[in-house]
C-alpha cells in the first residue's frame, strides 16, 4: 500500500552510502528488472521454449556487457554469482588445497579473511603482510613474503575502510614472474575506476553488481583467467552426470537469478553509455571536497592516503570524544544524512588502523549525489562536532 509519508521523506534524504550499495539505481535497471519479471519469466538453460530462450538471452547479453566494461576478451571466463563473497568463496575453496600457501593483506575485508581462516584450519598456510604504511600495501613487500610454496595472492584493489586504492598491476608483474595467481577483490573499484582485465593482471577478480554497476542486490561475478579452473563450491543444477560442463556453466549451479542479472546488466550498460572516466571525475571531485571539509572541522582524523586521487570514493573519519556509532545515528536521526559507521566488515583494517572495535564513520559519495549534498553532510558534521 502506498505510504504517502514517503512522499515527503525520501526527497529529504541525503544518501552517502554508496560504498556499501549504491542508491538510487538509474531508471534503466528498475525497468529491466519489472520487464524480465513480467515478460520473460522462463528458467534460462532450462527448456527450449520461447520465454526459456529468451531468459537465456539475458544472461548472455549482461555477460557480453560486462566482458565490453572489463575488457575481457571470452565472456565465459565471467561467472555469474549471487555477491562478490560467493566469488571469492568459490575462487579461494575451489583453487587451494592443504599445503598450499597464501599471501593477503592485513586490511582485507572479512570475505576474504574470514575465507582464509576456515582454509587456514584445513591445512593452507597464511601471511599477512603489513605495509610500511596501514592501508596501503606494495609489491616489494609482497614479493618478501612469498615462499616455494606460495600459490596465490589475495590483494583487495581498494579498501573499504582506508579506499586507498592498491598498486595491483605491479604486483601482477612480481606474481607473473613466479609463477604465482593473483586474486583481486574488486568490490569497491569495479564500475568506479577503469578496471581493464585485458592489461591488469589479474588471475582471479571478483567484483559485486549492486554498487558502482548499479545492480541490484544479489548480484555479483567472478573473473577468472584462461587455465585457471577453480573446483565448484556448489554442485547441481544443468548438466550430465559425468561433470564435463565447462566454465561459467560449471560454477553457476542451480536456477540463476535472471532478473537480478538483467538489472545488472543495464547498469553496466548505464556506466559503458555515462563513461567510467566521467564517473572517476564527479566522484573524485566530491571526495575533494569531503576530505578538504572535514579537515577544516576541529577533531577529526581521516583514515587512509590524504590524497582523492588515489582513494576510492570513500571517506573514513572519526570526531574526538564522539563515538562512530552515535556520529552516524545523529547524521540520520537529525540531518537525514544516511553514512556508514562501525567495523565495515573489515575488523582487520580497524586494527590496522587504530580505530578497532568501534570501528569509524564512512562517507561514500556516489554518482547520483551533488555538492549540495556534500555541502549539507559538511554542515551537520560540524554541528556534531561542536556538541
């Protein structure tokens, strides 16, 4: 039933909480959405009448897309998941066995470092690398870490809690060289920086549909290059019982979420049609003036690199003598200014850096937000800040 008080709240609203979803979508992925609903319908794969083969379609069609934003050669290195944990559960469990050794980082989110402790209990060695610096992680410091036995590198391209983005190329030159697999946890940069897979280096990359691609949520995928062929997290679904089925067939078990993945594929084709360098610009330009702001409001510390250009579009920060959590309840509560604030699901960063267990505030300006929104969060902040 429709609430009219939503009518006079929603427009009041200053969302900047883009790093964890981003909102609004564009118009493209809600019609999308509705008209796969509506008038596909049929299960792709799964028959070879009209509405199944046209559900089939859309599949194809989001992955072709996809392959256009990353610059991936053979679309069907790209497999569909339901969220970027599910592709690095699938990459990590599928590829690593008992003996095997891992290289991270000590500020990766827990899709990662949750993964590789269960691995960890199953006979897979670790190292955590801690930088000269705590976000920000280089490839001479990885190649220090690695040992005969090393089989792959996990690196996020750019952290949730610091956004300082990752010198991940470099570190593929290092791995190349040794005959070692890098994984790259894209969930923060893909859609929002140029991510080129054909020149990046990546081995593994796994990306999430519901922020910077403006998918909705419950979408996500994973990379992976020519010869790499993870074992499945999940059996079941199409196929014979001899198990011939090949990637991404082989690791898209089950009914797959077809309108999710339409949606998802009209926001990648809402990003090709803006431009991602666009994107990059607007972005950038509003972290500049979050990070110019805050550092002219008394008692605030600011997380990661000190320069926009190279974060991701966020913004982590504490205020002196006021805890994150009650920061983000009176941004919401009294501003209608929605952020984020705790752990972010990266504990491992907050230890890092200081701020472990409350955690800190995040801003994460997106493509829809303007410097009036900006302006306004400034404002309420300093309001905070000054009790």
């Amino acid at each position: 039933m429709h609430n009219p008080l939503l009518d006079v709240i929603i427009p009041l609203m200053i969302y900047l909480d883009n790093a964890a979803t981003s909102y609004p979508k564009p118009e493209c992925v809600h019609t999308r959405v509705d008209e796969v609903l509506r008038k596909i319908g049929g299960n792709p794969g799964r028959g070879s009448h009209r509405m199944a083969l046209e559900a089939g379609r859309v599949i194809f069609s989001t992955r072709e897309a996809l392959a256009r934003l990353l610059n991936v050669p053979d679309a069907s290195r790209l497999v569909f998941t339901k969220n970027a944990t599910e592709a690095v559960n699938i990459a990590l469990k599928g590829l690593l066995r008992r003996g095997d050794h891992v290289v991270t980082t000590s500020f990766e989110h827990n899709s990662v470092a949750k993964t590789l402790r269960r691995l960890e209990r199953e006979g897979v060695s670790v190292t955590r690398v801690r930088g000269r610096r705590p976000d920000l992680v280089e490839a001479c410091e990885i190649e220090e870490a690695l040992t005969d036995s090393t089989r792959l590198v996990a690196v996020v391209h750019a952290s949730n809690v610091f956004g300082t983005i990752q010198p991940v190329a470099e570190i593929a030159e290092v791995l190349r060289k040794r005959g070692v697999l890098l994984m790259v946890d894209g969930a923060q940069t893909v859609g929002a920086l140029e991510v080129d897979l054909g020149s990046l280096g990546a081995d593994v990359f796994v990306g999430t549909g519901h922020k910077a691609l403006f998918g909705p949520q419950g979408t996500g995928f994973l990379y992976l290059a020519e010869g790499v062929e993870p074992e499945p997290l999940v059996d079941g679904g199409t196929g014979e019982l001899d198990d011939l089925l090949e990637i991404p067939d082989r690791l898209e078990a089950g009914t797959m979420n077809t309108p999710g993945i339409g949606g998802l594929g009209a926001g990648v084709g809402f990003v090709l049609d803006e431009g991602v360098a666009r994107i990059r610009e607007h972005e950038v330009r509003l972290v500049r003036r979050i990070m110019d702001g805050l550092a002219g409001i008394g008692g605030i510390s600011i997380l990661g690199t000190p320069e926009p250009d190279e974060r991701a579009s966020l913004v982590t920060f504490n205020i002196d003598g006021i805890a994150p959590e009650e920061v983000g309840t009176r941004l919401d509560r009294d501003f209608a200014v929605m952020v984020r604030s705790g752990a972010h699901c990266a504990p491992s960063a907050h230890r890092m850096a200081g701020t472990y267990p409350k955690g800190a505030v995040r801003v994460s300006p997106g493509y829809f937000n303007t410097e009036d929104d900006i302006e306004a969060f400034l404002q309420a902040v300093a309001s905070i800040a000054a009790g």
